[in-house]
C-alpha cells in the first residue's frame, strides 16, 4: 500500500481572530480617550509608525482605528496624506454644545415619551452620580471629568435610538478644559453639576420633560466641559 502524505495542519486562526479584534478595540478605545483628554494636542499629525509602537498594534489595525475616529469627528484627514488632530475653538465649541442640547433633549423627551423612565432604566445613571460625589471628595480631576461624561452617554443611550446615538458620537467635546479654575471654585462647579445630574434625573422619573429639558439645557450651556483646578 503506497505511504499515505501527510501534510501539516493548517494553523487554527479562529483563538487568533478574536484576541486581534480586541487589540484593535482596546487600541481605538485608548487613542479615542487621549484625543478627548487632549493628547496628543490640536494640530499635531499623527504618525503610523508613531503609533502603532506607542497601542501596540499593526498598522491596518491602526487605519481601521484612525478611520473610526475620524468617522467620529475626533480626527480629521491631511490635505495630502495622513491623519491631523483638528483644532476646536469657540466657534466649533459653541456649535457642538447647541447640537448636543437638541440631541440630548431629544434624548430626554423620548425616554419619558416611550416609558424608559423606569427605576431600572435609571438606575445606572443615579449611580454616575453617586460615583461623580467619591470622585469630587478625592479630588480626582481626571476622574470627574471621564464620569461626568459618562453620565451624558448613558442618558443617550437610555433612549435606545440608535440614530441619535449615532449622531450624539459625532459631537465629542474634549474631556478637558484649557481653563484652570482655584480649587475651592472647581469643587463648587463640580457639585453643581452633580445636583444637575440628579434633577434631570427626578424630573425624568416624573415624566417632567419641560423641567428635565430645562435644567440640562442650562446645564449643557453653562458645564459642557468640567475645567481643571489649579493646584
């Protein structure tokens, strides 16, 4: 009987495929949160070679990323070639608060609109707050800052609109002010916002839209972007 051929199994890719996908998210994630913190700052190139080194990721992993963020609004492509980091002034600040009052009040009137403005629903909003109050008796800038923003992407996402999330993720405001306020004026602010938080909250469990659309909006306008305090 001839001597069957072996040939060598193929390598399984199918462990692979998920752990590089993952890499690809966790590298988009990392990028997504430094541009909103302000590094690299507004107008510097971002280089592949650069950063692929600095996520630890191939550079079509890095693209894929680099076209993400730049569907988000967060970046922007090169006259030529290459990826830049836009500049936003008070112009595109001012544009970007008016479009998240609309989308957010949107936001606000559907939940109660549709009956999502149940405890469970709720629930983890009331807790971005009850962390934003730890996060200020810290002291944590970073910290308050991330979680304040976090509270304003759940209320989105409690409306289970899939349109104005959508359009919500192209409006990003930086995390971070360039102001640098005292600190006795930065903790004020901050418990402000906190107390905000939470009568858009009881309004909502009402079914008060006209009053839970009034505070955020005043709210959006005065504290769209918790500043840094001076140490």
């Amino acid at each position: 009987m001839p001597e069957q051929e072996i040939t060598p199994a193929s390598p399984d890719r199918s462990q692979s495929r998920p752990r590089e996908s993952a890499r690809r998210e966790q590298a988009c994630a990392r990028l997504r949160l430094m541009l909103l913190l302000r590094q690299p700052p507004q107008g510097r190139r971002l280089r592949e070679a650069e950063w692929s080194d600095r996520l630890q990721v191939n550079r079509t992993a890095l693209r894929e990323a680099f076209a993400r963020l730049e569907a988000e609004g967060l970046i922007e492509k090169g006259p030529v070639t290459g990826y830049f980091i836009p500049s936003f002034g008070e112009r595109e600040r001012l544009e970007t608060i008016e479009t998240r009052v609309m989308l957010e009040c949107g936001a606000v009137e559907r939940i109660c609109r549709h009956g999502l403005n149940t405890p469970e629903n709720l629930q983890n909003l009331h807790q971005t707050c009850d962390q934003l109050e730890r996060l200020l008796a810290e002291r944590l800038a970073l910290g308050v800052a991330e979680m304040d923003r976090r509270f304003h992407d759940l209320l989105v996402a409690t409306a289970r609109s899939r349109r104005i999330s959508m359009l919500y993720l192209r409006v990003t405001l930086p995390l971070i002010s360039t102001t640098v306020i005292e600190a006795q004026a930065w903790t004020a602010q901050v418990a402000r916002a906190v107390s905000e938080h939470r009568q858009i909250l009881s309004a909502m469990a009402a079914g008060d839209v006209a009053s839970a659309r009034s505070v955020l909006e005043g709210h959006l306008r005065d504290l769209a972007v918790i500043p840094l305090f001076a140490t």
